[in-house]
C-alpha cells in the first residue's frame, strides 16, 4: 500500500512532531494548513478546512488522513465561539466526507482527553461531537478511523501560552509564578516528542475504530509542578495564588496509563516528566 498521508494541522505545535515522526517512516507527507511549515522537504497546501472544494482536492491520492487542524487554544474559544464550531466540527466534516468518497484506508482524529469530562468548554463539545460524527460515518460508510485522546502537550514548538512554557519563562527570570485557583487541580503531561511518536500506533491494523488515550503514569498538582520548575531552573521565583482567576470550567485529570496498557498498544512515554521538563529548560532561551 502507497504511504501517502494528508496532514492537517502539520504545521502546528503537535503537528509539526507527528510530522517528523511520519517522515522517519518513510512516509509522503502532505500538510493542508494556513501556515507554512519550516520543513522543506514535503508537499505544502495552504487551506481552509471550510473549503470543501479544495479539501476535495488535497485528499485525492492519499491513503490516510490526520486530522490534527482545529481552534485548540481553551482559553480562546470564548471569544470565538462560531469559529471554533465551524472550524472543529463543519472542518472535520468536510474532511470525512472528501475521505469516504474516495475510501480513505484510516482516519486518524486528534481529540483531548478532556472529551471523558465536561470541562474545556466549546472546545471540548467541538471535539466530542466530532468523535461521534467520525464514529457514525463508520457506521454509515464503513470509514475506518482512530481516534486519539492527547493529554495536555508540552515541549518545543508551542504557543508558550501553556502553564510550563509561562512558569519556565517566569523562573528563567526569577520572577513570581501566579497560579489561577488553589494548585490542587491535575494535568497529566506528554512531552511533544512522546505524543508524536504514541500517535504512531493509529498506523496499526489493530487500531482502526478504536479510541485510544495516550497519556502518562503520573498526574501532577499544578503547585507541585511550579515547584519541580523553581526546583529545576535554580530559581527564586516565589509562587502566588490568583483564586479570583480561577477557571469556571476547570479540568483535573485522574487518567493515567500503565505497563499493561503501553504493552497493548506497543508504545510507551519515552521522556518522564523530570526529563522533559529539564529537556525542555535546557533548549528554551527568552
């Protein structure tokens, strides 16, 4: 089978990783994204997810599809409501529909894993009804598709609007590291890397229609990981609580992966938490 694959998104945070990780596989890869990718050696086309004519086009000759283009940033969508409605749901559309009338072989989605809570607002509700959608074209079409559920990513290449990007800088200059609420809620974090070569397992066979949660064996207190960070930097950032800039949707993760779990489906985190965050200092310069 040809090993052509369209990426939308490819030139994103988690994108450009997934990328790189395809590319080490020998794969052809096509981004369909509004911005350039730094990479040169791979098919670019500059594109809407809303314009079906031209989705229409970019995935004829491809064999698989990942899916990773949508408004993801939470804090956002609130501004941007029918934004993020059309882009994440009415895009993802789009792109079944191009694919099942040319029998796309998998469908690879990149969801959240805020999709098995109720936080993450309208971003989460874009990603859960396009789960379903992708699920009834299945259904409907016999459209095989993975579904993967991210934890929150961390790395090189981000938005640096993250809690890690935002208290790694602040330690970096000893400055205090403000933290919405109490601390105590949990985010379970995968370094870039990890996420771009877990994703790799929706190439299998066994993974088609199923969802998958890739995450790690530790969730962390959002005061314990501004902790790690000072304890990381050698800094003297001291930490403050902003309890009235607390989120009304706020999100704690109690999902964890384990050794049974990483042996199904033939992948394990590479980077522990310790030495993605000290990779991460070690490369970042503000």
């Amino acid at each position: 089978m040809s090993k052509n694959i369209l990426v939308t998104g490819g030139s994103g945070f988690i994108g450009s990783h997934v990328v790189d990780s395809l590319v080490k596989r020998n794969y052809k890869v096509t981004i369909l994204d509004l911005v350039k990718p730094k990479r040169k050696d791979i098919k670019f086309i500059k594109g809407d997810l809303l314009n079906y004519n031209l989705i229409n086009q970019a995935v004829k000759k491809n064999n698989l599809i990942f899916h990773l283009a949508a408004v993801s940033d939470i804090n956002k969508v609130k501004t941007i409501p029918l934004k993020t409605i059309s882009t994440n749901i009415i895009g993802t559309t789009n792109l079944l529909e191009a694919s099942r009338k040319i029998n796309i072989k998998n469908f690879i989605f990149a969801s959240t894993y805020y999709s098995s809570s109720n936080a993450g607002n309208l971003y989460t509700t874009s990603k859960k009804a396009s789960e379903l959608i992708i699920e009834n074209y299945n259904l409907l079409y016999g459209l095989n598709y993975t579904i993967l559920r991210y934890p929150t990513a961390y790395g090189p290449r981000n938005r640096e609007v993250d809690a890690i990007s935002i208290f790694v800088k602040k330690a970096l200059k000893n400055l205090t590291l403000v933290i919405q609420g109490n601390g105590q809620q949990k985010r379970n974090y995968l370094y870039a890397e990890d996420i771009a070569e877990g994703s790799m397992v929706a190439l299998k066979k066994k993974m088609k229609n199923k969802t998958i949660t890739l995450a790690s064996n530790q969730n962390i207190k959002i005061v314990h990981l501004a902790k790690k960070i000072i304890k990381l930097t050698k800094s003297k950032s001291k930490i403050k609580y902003d309890k009235k800039r607390k989120r009304i949707d706020d999100f704690t993760s109690n999902f964890t992966s384990n050794r049974k779990f990483y042996g199904f489906i033939g992948w394990k985190p590479k980077f522990s938490l310790n030495r993605g965050l000290s990779d991460y200092i070690k490369n970042k310069s503000f």
